[in-house]
C-alpha cells in the first residue's frame, strides 16, 4: 500500500544547561572520551550491550552506537570541533519513527563557572517537528546530560 502525507516543515531551537561541579577539563575529557561509561541504558538504541563513542578525527564517525553483531547508529556526525575552547558542532537526523523527518544541528560545549563547570547544548531541528517532539527531546538532553555525564563526572571527582 502507498501512502504519503504532508506537513509544514518547522525550525525549533532551544537550549539545555546542565551545571556540574567539576573543572571544565575533567568534563571535556568524560564527555569526549569516556562516553560509554555515562551512556545511560535507556538510551542505547542499537543493543542493550551496545558501546557509544565520540570518533573526532577529521572524518571520522562523530558520535556512533555500535554493537558486537555489526549493528550500529550514527547519532551526529561532528561538523566542526574546537578542543582549545571545548565546543563541538554536530549534524544529525531524526527519522520519522522517532518524531521526524527532521535535520537537526547540536552545539555542546564546556564553559566554566564559579562552581566548576557547565555543559551548554543548543538544539536546532528543521523539518516535520512538533512541540511535543521537541519536549521530548529536551528531557532526554536534560536526563542523559544531567543523570548521565553530571552524576558520572561528579561521582569521580
């Protein structure tokens, strides 16, 4: 059976900051190298045993999900990446199962503060989004950074 359906597309932006306590250094360092270890469970998408890593090379993979079967996700491909000012620019894609079609940009990036460290994440999405779509992923921006990177950081310091 075909089908096809139309909608408008949308462009939404909004922005998640998640303070840890902790030098912005040790951040980075969790959030670009040791990214399995504070992958949260329900977020692995590919395998329950599955091993997420930021590939930064210069074309390289960028943040990727890959299980021992062969299967894998390519979450965001890394756009532009400055380690010097800890930033890191990505592309990706949000397929229609998971509330798409949709493009979308994600900056991360570690700034210090008064009380260690913040994380900053701006999420832009252009194409067939929704408010609720969007909510979504804000909470799980807020849940994987803040119950993921945050407690894991936090706990080794």
């Amino acid at each position: 059976m075909n089908s096809s359906e139309v909608s408008p597309a949308r462009c939404i932006q909004f922005d998640v900051a998640i303070p840890i306590e902790a030098p912005p250094e040790r951040v980075w360092q969790a959030l670009t190298l040791e990214t399995n270890a504070w992958w949260l469970a329900e977020f692995r998408m590919v395998s329950a045993d599955s091993t997420v890593t930021f590939d930064l090379s210069p074309g390289g993979q960028g943040l990727i999900e890959t299980s021992l079967d062969g299967s894998f996700l390519q979450w965001y491909a890394v756009q532009a990446y400055f380690p010097q000012s800890k930033k890191i620019y990505l592309a990706g894609y949000l397929a229609a199962d998971y509330g798409g079609p949709s493009t979308n940009l994600l900056i991360l990036s570690v700034v210090v503060t008064d009380h260690g460290s913040e994380l900053q994440l701006v999420d832009s999405h252009h194409g067939s989004v929704d408010e609720k779509t969007i909510a979504s992923i804000q909470e799980g921006w807020q849940q994987l950074f803040g119950d993921g990177l945050k407690r894991y950081v936090e706990g080794l310091c």
